[in-house]
C-alpha cells in the first residue's frame, strides 16, 4: 500500500494543466516506474497524484509530411522500441529504449517519466541529446518548445515550471535524414540495469570517406546528459580513419564531468567514454554508408 | 477516498472499491485469494507478482489497482483451461523449469504472452523476453528450454 494522500485522472491535456494550476502540491505520475518506486522506498513519504494514463493524445508517435517526428510523452519503452517510424528514422532510440529495464518495466515506463524524472542515466536520452530533440512543455497558460539540452538541470531538476508538464518529443527531419546512429549503453547486467556509462551518436557523411559532422550525446559522464561539442567540431569535415574516431573519442572525454560513485569510479567511465564512443562511431559510420574500418 | 473499480480476472467479472494507495498485487493476492500472484521485491524488479493485463506482462506490485478499471487481468489460475495445463505449462514441467516455484506463475505468463503474440523468437530474444524475472533457485536453462519448447509449433 502506497501512501497516496490524493488521487486525481486527467483524460486531456487541458485537464491536467488545470488540476495542476489548481493543486499545485500534485505530483505528475504515468507509467509509475519511478514515483511508486520512490514511494516504496521513502524517498516521497507521501503524495498527491495527478495521473496521466488516461490522455490518449499523448501515446502516439507520429511522423508528419514533412518529416517532423514527434513522440507523445506517455509512449512507452516497448512502443519506442517496436516503432518502425523511430527504427526507421531513428535507429539509435530504438536500441536505447531496448536498453531500459526489462520488459515488464518497458510495457509501463514512459519516455516522459524518463525526461522529467532527471537522471543522469535517463536511457533515451543521450540518443535525444545527440538528436537535437525538442521538448514541448504545456501549462494552463500556454506551450513552449525548449531544446533537451536546456531541459536537465542537474541530478534530478529539471526545466519544468510550476504546473507545467511534457506533453511531446520532437526530432526534425534536418536532425536524422541521412544520418547514421548507433546507441550503446554499458552497464554490469544486460537487463533490468542502470547504465554505468551511455554512449549515442549520429553522424552524416559528405562522401563515404568524410565526415560532414557528428554529434555524441553522453549518459551518466556528468549532473546531466550532455554533448561533446568539442570533439564535434573537431570532427568536422574530418578523412574518416581508425586514427581520427580515436581522436574524436580521445576528445570527447574533455566534456564529461565524471564521478566516481559505487557503480564506477570516475577514470573508469572516463576510461568507457573513450572506448565507447569510438566503437559507436564505427557502426554509426556503417550505417550512414561510410566505409568499414578496422 | 475510495474509488470504485471493475475488471475481470481470469474471465470472471469483478467490482470492488480500492483506495488509491492500494497495487493490484495487493487486490489479486489478499482480497481475491489469487495467490498465484507472489509478492516478490515489490519494486518490478523481480518478476514475480507478474500477471497478463489485457494480454501485457505488467509487474502488478507497482501498477496501482485504480489502473484496472476496465482491463481483462490474466493470473496464474487462469492458464489452465478446464483442469488441463497449457502447453507452457506442461512444457515447465517436462523440462523441470522449476525448483521452489516462486518465480513460475511470472515466467509461465510472460511465456503465455509469447506465445501468444505469435512471433518467433531467437535464443537471445527469448533471454531478453524473460530477463525482467529472476530465478533463484535452477538457474535459467531450463526455463528456457521450456519456453523454447512452448514456442516450437
């Protein structure tokens, strides 16, 4: 028995910013993965909750004409890695959102849960940062469209104002069309584990031997996810070889702000963001046509 | 503040008033009787408190009971059909997929799931299906063997 004070259902995004601006004490809940499992372990002795499940218009990801891809907040991990618009398009989320939990967790947790819960080891989103992905944030006064990146604030704060909630993702077609990607989360179990370190990167290419750019979006190498902007720019335009995905990962390592927590020190996930971002590197680059490297 | 629900479990229409509060672990278990449904770690990190909501393996120990209004919830009791175990269930016991037992009601349902959904499976996938339940007692071999066999036609 959780300790659930209050209990409020919204059906429409319309209702739940009004409840919200009316009961600003509420606590936002979806899947429930992250807010009943801080409950249980009395990190929120008790709550008010204002439940999402039943707003329909938030559970589906859709890819309009122009290529526009946009994700409602309650999509679960299982639809994210079933999609065949985020396979397609997006490949580096889908193998992200396989990497979360295990299947049970991936039928309930949603990719909002995930974003608004703050985590440094949130899965999907390294593969958002390095997507460039756009949050849309409503109130009862109206929307805005933040990037992700202005999104995390630190462990566990997030961009969201008073009575504010994350009704969708949004990935622009100049952001994946011709991009290649690859997501590789590393962590001791293969299942129902938190990454130690998580790697995503996209990439374009110019001609199958050059990079037009790159962009690596990190997890858990710092307070919040974050982008190596500096090994970006290096790789600009740059011959690919062996030699320069190592330099860019050499690189990389200067934009983490690593800790050393019980799951690992801080050298070791140094230490994984070198060898992990040159080794999604190298698929990345296969899968935007580029050529094979040793 | 109660709320009033009704679902069905197991194909049997239920109507109850639940507190918020309350997980649909707890509902099944203690004021249904299904105690099929075990209570594990009770944080959906175990596996064992799984049960079929409208066919989707769903840990029940972090799904509140207000959720069910209106879901068909599948437990343990309900695979049997008529006193004849289903072919995942035989498949469990000819592979002797079980030691304790704890953990059986949730890996037979997800199992179910699969087999229902029709689809193949590789080895590995079959691993990564099964990987949010936890067996403390034979180690996974012959749980997937067993699933193997309740998949093969």
């Amino acid at each position: 028995m959780y300790n659930i004070e209050k209990y409020y259902e919204a059906s429409t995004v319309r209702e739940a910013v009004q409840l919200l601006a009316d009961n600003p004490d509420l606590l936002v809940i979806a899947g429930g993965t992250d807010v009943l499992i801080k409950m249980h372990g009395g990190k929120i002795e008790k709550a008010g909750l204002l439940s999402l499940r039943k707003v329909k218009s938030l559970e589906a990801i859709e890819k309009s004409p122009d290529g526009l891809i946009s994700i409602g907040s309650l999509v679960t991990f299982t639809q994210l890695a079933n999609d065949p618009v985020i396979k397609d398009n997006i490949p580096a989320l889908a193998e992200a959102s396989l990497s979360m939990g295990g299947p049970q967790i991936r039928n309930m947790a949603t990719i909002g849960g995930n974003l608004c819960n703050g985590v440094p080891s949130a899965d999907s989103a390294p593969a958002l940062f390095a997507l460039d992905a756009q949050l849309r944030l409503q109130d009862k006064e109206g929307e805005r469209v933040i990037p992700i990146q202005e999104f995390f604030l630190g462990p566990g704060k997030v961009a969201l104002k008073q009575g504010e909630i994350l009704t969708e993702i949004l990935v622009s077609p100049e952001n994946y069309n011709g991009y290649g990607g690859h997501y590789i989360k590393f962590s001791m179990r293969k299942a129902m584990d938190i990454a130690t370190l998580g790697v995503a990167v996209v990439c374009k290419l110019k001609d199958k031997g050059t990079f037009d750019n790159v962009r690596i979006g990190l997890g858990v190498a710092g307070p919040t996810p974050l982008r190596c902007r500096e090994a970006e720019e290096y790789a600009r335009e740059k011959a690919i070889s062996s030699q320069t995905l190592k330099e860019i990962a050499r690189i990389a390592v200067k934009s983490t702000k690593a800790r050393s927590s019980w799951r690992a020190s801080k050298e070791y996930r140094e230490h994984l963001v070198e060898e992990l971002t040159w080794r999604a590197l190298k698929i990345a680059v296969g899968r935007a046509g580029g050529v094979e490297i040793d | 503040m109660t709320k009033k629900i009704a679902f069905e479990v197991n194909g049997k229409k239920v109507e109850l008033e639940v507190q918020p509060g309350e997980t649909l672990l707890e509902v099944l278990r203690y004021r249904l009787h299904y105690t099929g449904v075990k209570k594990g770690c009770a944080v959906g990190e175990c596996g064992a408190c799984t049960v079929l909501i409208d066919g989707t393996p769903t840990n029940s120990c972090i799904y509140l009971a207000v959720w069910a209004d209106g879901k068909e919830i599948r437990t343990i009791e309900g695979v049997a059909k008529d006193g004849e175990l289903s072919k995942v269930q035989k498949s469990f016991v000819e592979e002797g997929a079980i030691q304790c037992g704890f953990c059986t009601p949730g890996f037979v349902l997800t199992a179910t799931a699969m087999v229902e959904s029709g689809k193949k499976y590789s080895r590995e996938e079959i691993k990564r299906e099964l990987s949010g339940h936890l067996c403390r007692c034979t180690g996974y071999q012959k749980i997937i063997k067993a699933v193997e066999k309740s998949l093969q036609d």
